[in-house]
C-alpha cells in the first residue's frame, strides 16, 4: 500500500451542515495555496445540505440563516460534491468510504437531546427540546403533527435553545407566516392552546447562556407578557457583569422587573435558581407538574441547594439540557463525553477518553461539535475545521496517509445498491421548488418547506417538476 500524494487528495467528509462544508472549503484552499488539487465528496443522511442551519434554527431568526448564503457559495464552488440521502453506516459503511478515500472526515454534528437523569423525565408529554426544534424546523424524521393542546408548559434549560424552544411556544402563529415555516407546523401552532410558557434555568441571571440578540427578541414578541420574579436577582447588578455581552442582558432583564403588564393573552415566565428534582404526573395522566429544588448564589457562578422544593402546574415539559453526539457506525465513540473519541481532530482507535496512549487512526479526522462537544458558536466552527484540517494536510505531506486501495466513482456503488442520493444539481432544484412555493402561498414567503422526505428525493431526482 503506497502512501498518498499530499498534492494530490481524495477525501470524503461525512455530514453537510457547516462543520462539514467549512471543512471542505479550508482544505480546498489550503491545498491549492501549495499548488495541489482536492477531490472532496460531502455524504449527507439528510436529503438537503445545511444541517442545524435548515433543521436547528428558528424559523423566524432570518439573519442567522443568512449564513446559508455563505455556505451555498461554498458548494456552488463545484470543488466539493454533496451526496445526499445516503446514511453512512447504512447505505455505505465507514470501511468502505476508507478505501476509496485518503482520508475521511467525521462531521455529524449533534441532533440528539443530552439526557436529564430526573424521576418522571420519560412520563407521557415530556419532550427532548431538540425533537420540538425538529418539528418547527420541517425535519423530514420527525412525525408531523405535534400536541399543542396543553396550557401550562415548561422548558428547562438557559441556553439559546431554551429560548428558542419558548419563544416558538408562546408567539401566535400569525406572526410565523411570513417565514420558511412549513405548512404543518403553522397550522399546528394556529391551533396551540399553550398560554404560559415557564423558563426555568439552574443558575442566576448572571449565569445564563443566551446571546443579546436573543433574549431583546424575547421582550418584543406581539401579546406576550414577560414575568420575571425580583427574589432571583439578588446578584444580577449589570456593573458587576464579566463581559459587555453579559452587561447588556442582565440590563435587559432588570428592565423587565419594573415593565407594566399588558394583560397580553399569552405569558412567558423566567425562573432562575431552580433545579429540576422531578417531573410529576403518571403514565395514566402524563406530566402533571414538575418540582424544583431552589438554589442559592455561592460565587464564581455556583450554586447550592437551599432545601426549600417547589411544584409548578405544568402539562408539558421540554428538557433544552445540551445537545448529544451523533455516532457514525464503527467509528470509535465516547459514549459519556458523546463525541467521537480524538485528539485535536485525529480520531483514537479508542473509545475511553482517558486512554491517552490510544493511537490514532491514519486518515480518520473529526470536526465540529463531533469532536468537541456541543458547544461554540458558528465561529468555533470554524476555527476548529482549520484545526483538523492542518493536521489532516500535515499528515499527508508526511507520508501517514495511505493511498486509496479502491478505484470507481462511489456514487457507481451507490447505483448499484439502490441508493436514491441527491445532489447539489438535485438541492438547487429543491430549492427553487420551496422558493416558489413560497411565492405563490397565499401568505407570501420566502419558501415553503417541503417536509416528507420521498418528496424532497423525487423534487431532487427530477421525478416531481418544480
């Protein structure tokens, strides 16, 4: 097995949302800058490119998919070649994808809900935040109904996911028209009954993770009363704040204290210092309510536990928790960290995280929250892509690549499997499709969504004519 020409590479990168695509365009430059080629091919399970941005985003945060513009430049480049609806691990498997590539890189993201280990979590009525998010973003594995048929809601949690997953809960559909919302989800929140949504995060409000932009959007949502409670801010001065980030929310915040109720139809509480104890309720009965424990500041951002435990009526909870890793079948995985076992981007023949003599497997990269975690914004994103990326192009100019041992197109394998795979070609006319589905809805839009999956393959496949 000879090793591999470091000008001259084929990769494969596994997952189509930014970590992916970002990936493939720093290592498209960063070959060309040393007067070399890259053939990249980015195998997506989802029928669509984009990721978290199409199916993790609200949908009425516009500016923040604005980052699509970018990411579309990127494949229209025609350096990198989506594949779409193609399961790594189903359609094709990891060892496969090796022998055909000099080197594959893993980008899967996290889609899943990290667990809270709390009685009653599992009881009828009580959701992962990210399954919801799925729902209002038009995920095509999700069912297309969701129950909205309840009051009372609770959403644990005091991240922008939180607040997302609120904000969606109690805004009128009516003012979702105007977005790519898709059409099941509009019609499902028309007819939500909720009309008080209780925030309830673990910390103070010196502590939260929201970013500025979305907590003031929260304030401005039309016949929405914001109630927050004055005993949970008695370490919440603005002058005392870490940063100007921080400075600037917990201004907002104060101002909501005094802020004049508008006997507005529906509520939004924001609880601080609460941990979760229990969800209440039955598998006859569902969720019922849910009991905290009331914490207490001991600096440093910590907390301790007072003793003192409370119940809400609530007949929904959301648990927005933290995000968990999406594994790619034989690919070494840390189930407790949830990320693909690496270090700085090369992958470990090692699930144990504390094995830091586990070798690493040559030609086997990881990016994005996959090798970290779930955490960072999109800059992270970035700046981590350029790390793996650096040692993936220094390895290869060391000669520890080795060269593919397979020839043939891999989308030869997949014909003849069956595999009924997109393309870019295929998404730019999905694309068009919701565009003008958009524009000749009876409530103008941006686009449409096309939810099911097998209509999204045959709009794609050329089966349906836009």
């Amino acid at each position: 097995m000879t090793s591999s020409n470091p000008h001259n590479l084929r990769v494969a990168i596994v997952g189509a949302g930014p970590a992916g695509i970002y990936a493939g365009n720093i290592l498209t430059n960063t070959v060309a800058d040393a007067g070399g080629s890259v053939a990249i091919d980015l195998f997506e399970s989802l029928p669509a490119p984009y990721g978290l941005i199409r199916y993790g985003v609200a949908p009425d945060h516009p500016r923040i998919k604005g980052i699509v513009n970018s990411l579309h430049e990127m494949l229209d480049a025609g350096t990198t070649r989506f594949i779409g609806n193609v399961e790594v691990g189903r359609d094709i498997s990891l060892a496969e994808l090796q022998e055909r590539y000099d080197a594959v890189i893993l980008a899967t993201g996290a889609i899943r809900d990290a667990a809270l280990d709390i009685p009653g979590i599992d009881l009828p009525r009580s959701f992962g935040a990210a399954d919801f998010v799925a729902w209002y973003d038009g995920h095509p594995d999700v069912p297309t109904e969701w129950p909205l048929d309840q009051r009372e809601v609770a959403v644990i949690g005091n991240g922008n996911v939180a607040l997302d997953v609120a904000r969606v809960l109690a805004k009128h559909a009516v003012d979702l028209r105007p977005t790519e919302i898709a059409d099941n989800v509009l019609a499902g929140l028309e007819s939500s009954a909720v009309t008080d949504v209780h925030v309830f995060g673990r910390r103070g409000p010196g502590d939260i993770k929201f970013t500025p932009i979305e907590l003031r959007e929260l304030g401005e949502v039309r016949d929405v009363d914001i109630v927050v409670h004055d005993e949970d801010f008695v370490d919440a001065d603005p002058a005392g704040a870490a940063n100007n980030q921080l400075k600037v929310m917990l201004r907002i915040l104060n101002s909501w204290r005094t802020r004049e109720s508008t006997d507005a139809s529906r509520r939004l509480h924001l609880h601080f210092y609460h941990s979760p104890v229990e969800v209440l309720g039955s598998p006859e009965t569902g969720v019922t309510g849910i009991r905290f424990e009331r914490n207490e500041p001991i600096g440093d951002g910590r907390v301790q536990g007072t003793g003192e435990f409370r119940e809400f009526a609530v007949q929904q909870v959301y648990r927005a928790v933290g995000y968990y890793g999406s594994p790619v079948i034989d690919a070494p995985f840390d189930v407790r960290a949830g990320v693909v076992s690496n270090v700085e981007g090369r992958v470990k023949d090692a699930a144990a995280t504390g094995d830091a003599d586990a070798p690493t497997i040559a030609g086997l990269y990881a990016t994005g929250w996959i090798k970290r975690g779930p955490v960072g914004l999109i800059g992270h994103t970035k700046s981590d892509a350029m790390e793996t990326i650096a040692h993936l192009v220094a390895d290869a100019e060391a000669g520890r690549l080795a060269a593919p041992i397979v020839d043939g197109d891999v989308l030869d394998l997949l014909d003849e499997r069956d595999v009924a795979f997109t393309t870019w070609d295929g998404w730019l006319a999905l694309d068009a499709h919701e565009r003008e589905l958009g524009a000749t809805h009876q409530h103008t839009r941006e686009r449409v969504k096309v939810v099911p999956r097998d209509e999204q393959v045959q709009i794609s496949r050329g089966a349906l004519v836009p």
